[in-house]
C-alpha cells in the first residue's frame, strides 16, 4: 500500500473496492469475491492502465501436491486452491471484459531485490 501511495505514476487506488461474482466449486453457489486493489497507473507508454491486483503468497497459487496419506490439511489447501482458481477466472474474465488487466502478485515478485 505505501508503494501505492508513494509511486507517481498510480493515479488512484482503492482496496477491495471490487467486487466479483463467481462459482464456489465446492459448493456450487455464486460468492462475492472482494478483490484486493484496483489501480489505476500511467503506464511507460504514457497510456492509462486499470487493472485488479490480487496478492497471495506463492503456496496458494501452485496446486498441492498431494502426500502419501491424505490428511485433513491437504484437503484444505486443495479447497483453497479450488476457491481461489474459481475467483481468478471470474476475475480474468471481468477485466478481459471492462479492457482492464488482471494480475496475480506473490511475494517474489514483492521482495524483488
């Protein structure tokens, strides 16, 4: 958020300010999805740029492996996993649909040296 604040180029910003229907695959109900910015940036070309960022660490991004024993944490991280794959998608098609972008952030590519 203070990289937000302190960057001359993002024009405005707003934390979970956008909100996404989208199908729980575990439940197969429609859920609101907050998503955690919407930015808008002047980009290199000098051309504004909208688009939702969402910040998750890398772990919940890459699908579980699954353990020799099937335990009650795997599960969770496969639900998860799920949920937030669910979310992304609605989220892609969102921005697809309004000419924004949609961008996945994990901490590599926050504590970027």
């Amino acid at each position: 958020m203070d990289w937000l604040d302190n960057n001359i180029n993002v024009i405005r910003w707003a934390s979970e300010e956008i909100v996404i229907p989208y199908v729980s695959p575990i439940d197969n109900k429609v859920h609101r999805y907050f998503t955690d910015f919407y930015v808008e940036a002047v980009g290199r070309d000098g051309e504004t740029r909208k688009m939702i960022l969402e910040v998750k660490p890398k772990a919940q991004t890459q699908e579980p492996k699954r353990p020799q024993r099937t335990t009650k944490r795997y599960i969770t991280e496969v639900m998860t996993y799920g949920v937030n794959q669910a979310k992304w998608k609605a989220a892609e098609d969102y921005c697809r649909h309004k000419g924004w972008e949609f961008r996945l952030i994990t901490e590599t590519e926050l504590f970027k040296k």
